[in-house]
C-alpha cells in the first residue's frame, strides 16, 4: 500500500457512517484508484467501555504512524458519569495535540438544494462559503495550570489558562492567508482584544504576518461581534481566523447557519515534516455523535464521506478523485436523495446506507 | 431628592441618546411621578480626552454612591490606539468589578412590529422572549495573572486566567431560577464541562442549587451547542445562564435574533446590602457607541430609554412608570414610527431626537 488510513468511528453514529466511507474506499482500492492500507481503532466511550479510557496508547501510536486520520464523533450519555480524563472528548483532545494538529478547516457551505434548511432567510445564506481557520492545539483547551481545588467549607476554585504563544498564532494566521490567496483574499481575525491579554497580542501578531501577504485584505473583528454578524450578514465574510474557543463556537454558528450540519468535514492539519513535507492529518465531521438517532441507520452519512474528500485532496493531493467524491454527492442531492435531517416535501428520505450506495454508485 | 441617578453617556451615540433619558427624567421629576437628583460624568473614550484615564476615580466613586447608574456606551476608533489599560472598555470593566454587579440581566424580546427584521425566518423567532443571566464580575475578565510576556527572539507569551469559585457560580444561579420563576420555569445552564474545569465546576454548583428550585426545570447545553441552538431553534429557551465569556457572546447572538438590536436594554445588579436590602444597579443598552452613525441624529434611543424602565423596574419599584414607559415605546412602534436602523417600507423614519419626543409624549 502506497498510503495508510487510521479508521476511528468512535460512538452514536459515527459507527454507522464510517461504514459508508470503508465502502467507498474499497471500491477506489478495487479499482486502482488508490491505494489504501486499513487500520481501526476505538475512541471514546467505545474505547472507554473496553479500556477504560478514551483512547489507548496503541490506538494515539497508530493514529501518528497513519498517513491521515479519520474520525467519526464521541459521546453520549452512556458516559456522562465517567471520570473526566477518561470522558469521550478526552480521545479527541488527545489526539489533536499528540498529531500537532494546530490548524482545523472548517468550511460552512450552504448547498443550493439545501438552502431552504436554514433557519436563515433564503437570500442570507444562498451561496455562503465560509472557512472558518480554528487554532486547534493550544488556548484554553490545553493552557495549565487547569485545575479545581477544594477550598474547605464547601468552596472550590476552578481554574482554566489560555495561553498563546507569538509562533502559534503566526502559523496559523499564515494557514488562513494562504488559504485566503485560493478564495477571495479576505480575512476577519477575531479575539477580544479589548478584554484579554492573549486577544492583544493574536491582534498583534495577525497584523505582523499580514505584512507578507499584501495581497489579503485583513479586517480585525471582536469575537462577539463576529457571532453577531454571522448571524446578520453572513455573506460579509470569507476566511476566519481564530483561537481555540472562539473557533469552537464561531464555526459552530457558521455551520448552522448553512442549514447543512450533517455535509460539513473539517480537516486538522499539522506542520509539513521538514523533510518529507508531510502533515499529519485528521479529518471528522462538524456533527456530533447524535446519540438520540443512532442505531436506527437513519443518520446522514455525508459529512464523514465528504471528510474523507477532504483527506483525499489534502493529504494525498488526489484532486481528481476528491472531486469525483464531492461531484457525486453534489449529483445524489440535485436527484432529489434526503436523509431524515434534510428531509423536504417533493423529495425521497432515505437511510445511511442508501445514501451511502447512491453516493457510490455515481 | 428620594434616589439618585448618575448618568454616563460615554462616547459615540451614547451622548445622544443620553440626551432622550434626560428628557424623560425631566417629566417624571416635574410631574411628581419621582424625584430623582441627576448627576453626569465621564466613561470611556470622553474620559480618556479630558483625564487620560478612562474613568477617574471621582466618577466610580459617585457611581458607587448612586442608587444607579445610567449608561451609554463607549469606544470608537478614535481610541484604537490608546494603552491597553486605559481604552474606553475598561470603564466598564472598573464600574462592573467595584460596583460588584455580578449578574447581567440581558432580555432579547422580539418585538412583533420588527419580526420581518430579523435575518431568521419570521416563525422562528415572532414572540421570542429570552432572558440571558450572564455572570459579569469573574472568569477570564479578570483572572489573574492576565499578562503578556516578553520571550526573547521575536516570542511573547499572553496569558489570560479564568478562575470562578463556588459562590460566584451560586449566587448567579440563584438570579437565574428566581428569575425563572417568573417566566416559565426552564433554566438552561451552558459551559464547556467537556473542557474546562471551570465548566466542571459550573455545572456542579448549578445542579446543587437547581436542588433549592425543584419547580424549575433545568437543562444543560454545552455553550457551543448553545449558540447553535439560539441559531436553529431560538424558541426553546426560557432563561439562560452562563458565564461572563459565554455570556458575551451568547447574548449578543441572542439579541442579534430578535432583529431589535437598537431596542434592548441590559441591567446588572449586584447582591442585596444586607442592612438596607438595596442592590448596586447599572443600566445599559445592548448596542454599542456605533461611531459609524453617531453625531447625525439618526441613533435608536429605545435601549436608552427601556433601560431607564429597567432601572424603575429594578431599582425603585416603580412597576407602573415602567409599564408606562415600556408601552409608551411599543404605541410608538405601533403608530408606524421607525429610526432607520429599523427603517421599514410605508413606516415613518424618523431621528433620535423626534423618536424620544414621540415616546415622551405618550
Ligand atoms: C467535543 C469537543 C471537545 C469539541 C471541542 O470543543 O473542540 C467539539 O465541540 C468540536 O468543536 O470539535
Ligand atoms: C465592551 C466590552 C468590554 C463588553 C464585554 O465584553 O463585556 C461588551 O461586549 C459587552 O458585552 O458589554
């Protein structure tokens, strides 16, 4: 095999769309088209109720050796009592900051046969394309001290630090320039600069890469108010660039915004090997476990194959076949195919694995 | 006089819609309906033009001797550029902490003559009567240490610390189920549990005093489901509390929806003095200083002016001024009058000043 892919379907419905995704690996394998080696690991509670923690040792050494990652979602309230090292997001954290995975892309598209989805007026999101740029390994995520300390007398003290560094904030602020420079050369940076010390200086350091890339309009947003006008005039924007927590929340709103959580992928890159070139890579859905659907076979499995698209154009440059991947799904919606959480009137409703089949058999 | 107001009309449009509450003060005075003295000072951008400072002491001090504080809003370009620890924000910042108001009351009301505009869809959001409890006095605000530090080699390091202890997280949780008692009893409690220890805390303390409401049905979100929730569904929230970083930007979403931006008024109290029972109080609009607008007369005075009915609501008892006041807002919308942030075919546009003077006269 030319290529390795480390499986982690994880919990809830990432089991039963990660299955749609081996079927179409196996047919471009079958085909020649790629040339994948397999590996699957657990992660979350299904690591959890095995090994008693969301993801081994085993499973994070194969997940660095692996050439790009693909992950499906954790949790669920099977787990909402286990200790919190071990809960189900612990997996994903790990994993993020063991592969350096500092820069998650996140695109919020709107398809056209979907645009009625949103709760957005038609007219707001039709044709939206944003990528939001989330900085994913440091903030308050990972910052230490990250602690709760019993005060006696029934107090306690919760503490949480975010830290950034000067180069953390310049890698990925020139990741979303770059990535600017193929899309319409703008960029919002948002942080609250007017209340936090980190916000002053990612303010600071956007500014100083910005020099180089005298070709990219840089517009300076507070992250509140960057919520805001997702939600006003979603159209404004282009590429976003943002820490850790604002990223969680901003491409959360940007996401439902397209009407199309259960579409979006998200890919986690890390830094190019110096010698190799090579980034690590990890590609999931936006969407969540949905604990309520799973098991029924209804979930949409879009996301996880369009996440595999992305792996296929980032990771192994095979621009032909992530377009065919993405060309297909386009193809299945336009035939008037819905899964239950994009159901219409006037179109079919059908479960994961027909839509899995259609997808495969364009 | 029975009570005292101190007013901060702050930068931008705040000094004119300032000018609209004075106008109101001025008729309940004269038509014994109160007797408030009125005291004027400076916060923000006009602070920092005539002290340096963007508010002297003399100023906190008066609004600590208040019985409330009236406030505009501040910031503008202008002040992009003065020292961190001396921008307009941080008046607010200063009057929040030592006033001690640590529970900002943030209601986002559609209001049925502005549904059409919202960028949701009408049904989603006709009727819509949130209440945000946002914690204002802790967290990332103000955590220490709030630092950045010089590294060597072009590095920095910024640090920003949320620290919350158990009281804090109580004494807000409290506002919020008493609060919700006079609603619909449902309380949604939001964090990020899965990654901050603060939110581990946050929801403990939550779910210990939820034990004191058993009449209060209580959910909890994670603050980035939240925001998509409030995008997707805003309906099925009642009261929602959450921290001072979640709360920024949550209620700012929140109001966003309700396409009354200019329209909501904000209060923030602290906790009952123990001899006199009274509570430090300040008031605010939700919108900002809008530089882009101010000194042309066209500035929406309705948050100004309901947050003055939230101030006789709140801080005086006054419950039929305030009913007076709040209907007097909505006769005027309903006559069609409109400021033109909230301009509307065959409605009349009007400027700040004849808005005030129309709700005045009702
Ligand atoms: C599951 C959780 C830890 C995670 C995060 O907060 O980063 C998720 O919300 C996400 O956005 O990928
Ligand atoms: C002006 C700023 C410091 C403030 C905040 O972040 O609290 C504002 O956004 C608000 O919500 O009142």
């Amino acid at each position: 095999a030319t290529h390795s892919l480390f499986l982690l379907p994880g919990d809830g419905i990432g089991t039963e769309i990660m299955v749609e995704v081996e079927k179409i690996i196996a047919w471009t394998n079958a085909e020649g088209l790629t040339d994948f080696s397999l590996d699957r690991g657990l992660a979350g509670g299904a690591a959890y109720d095995q090994h008693q923690t969301a993801i081994t040792d085993e499973d994070v050494a194969k997940a660095k050796a692996a050439d790009a990652v693909i992950f499906g979602a954790v949790g669920g309230p099977k787990w909402d009592d286990v200790p919190y090292e071990h809960r189900p997001e612990a997996a994903l954290l790990r994993l993020r900051k063991e592969l350096a995975v500092f820069a998650n892309l996140r695109p919020a598209i709107c398809y056209p046969a979907l645009a009625d989805a949103s709760s957005l007026k038609r007219e707001l999101v039709e044709g939206l394309d944003i990528l939001i740029v989330r900085e994913l390994t440091g903030g308050v995520y990972f910052g230490e001290p990250k602690t709760i300390t019993d005060l006696g007398e029934g107090q306690k003290r919760a503490i949480d630090t975010q830290v950034y560094e000067t180069y953390e904030i310049d890698r990925i602020a020139r990741v979303a320039f770059d990535l600017a420079r193929t899309r319409k050369n703008k960029v919002h940076s948002a942080d609250k600069k007017n209340v936090m010390k980190s916000g002053v200086l990612w303010d600071e350091v956007v500014k100083g890469v910005a020099k180089d890339y005298s070709d990219v309009e840089l517009h300076h947003i507070l992250a509140d108010n960057a919520a805001m006008q997702l939600v006003r005039t979603p159209k404004q924007f282009d590429v976003m660039v943002t820490d850790n927590l604002f990223g969680d929340i901003l491409s959360d709103v940007a996401a439902m915004l397209t009407g199309s959580l259960g579409m979006l992928p998200s890919a986690s890159l890390g830094a190019p090997d110096p010698t190799t070139g090579k980034r690590k890579a990890f590609y999931e859905p936006v969407h969540g476990s949905a604990p309520d659907i799973a098991g029924q076979g209804i979930a949409n499995p879009i996301a996880m194959i369009a996440s595999l698209a992305m792996a296929l154009r980032y990771s192994f440059n095979m621009i032909e076949l992530a377009d065919k991947v993405e060309g297909a799904i386009s193809a299945v919606l336009s035939d008037g195919l819905r899964t239950g959480d994009i159901a219409q009137d006037n179109r079919k409703t059908v479960g994961t694995e027909e839509m899995g089949a259609a997808i495969l058999s364009k």
